[in-house]
C-alpha cells in the first residue's frame, strides 16, 4: 500500500525553529521520514550550551546526515551559519542529495 519513504534530515540555524516545524510537517505530509534538531539553542533551549553539549550535538547531527539520503538546509533569508556550513560540506563529501528552502548563488 505504501512505497519506501525517504529520510531526510534538517540543518540550519535552530534560530529558525517555527520554520524547522513548518518544513517537518510539510516533508512528513510529502512521504519523507524527516529527521530534525532535538534541542533549538537559538530560541531557547539553553541546555545546548553547557560543557561539552554543543560539540557532541554537532556531532549527533552528522550521524543523523549518515542516516539520511539528503538534507533540507533552512536557509532562512540566505542565512547559513558556520555549523550548516560544516554540515553542508559533509553532507556533499557523503555524497547526500541537499535541498535549500531558499535558493543558493
């Protein structure tokens, strides 16, 4: 009844969490299987930012790229900070499929 669904997985700014939301009920609706951020540090979530959380959370993410066949950059009036950045390299080196919200120059 139902084909294989994809998984994907969201990178960008967790300052942009309304569009993390919107983009993974939107993926969902679309059949993917939509892997996100477990913690939004831009927009509050302050356990991000004791000892050692962030870097193992970066690291986390990119074990969550490994998962997927692509990622879906949350591109949000262009912006991509260091951290997508370093998740866009390694997503492309992994050969993954990568999708902007907005588009790329």
């Amino acid at each position: 009844m139902y084909k294989d669904f994809p998984i994907i997985t969201l990178c960008g700014s967790t300052r942009f969490k309304d569009e993390f939301l919107r983009i993974q009920k939107e993926l969902t609706l679309e059949g993917w299987i939509v892997i996100s951020v477990g913690l939004f540090g831009h927009s509050g979530d302050n356990e991000v930012w004791t000892e050692d959380t962030k870097e193992m959370l970066d690291y986390m993410h990119k074990r969550k790229i490994d998962l997927a066949e692509a990622i879906y950059v949350i591109n949000v009036g262009g912006y991509i900070g260091s951290s997508t950045r370093s998740e866009i390299e390694y997503a492309k080196a992994h050969e993954k499929k990568i999708i902007y919200l907005e588009p790329v120059e």
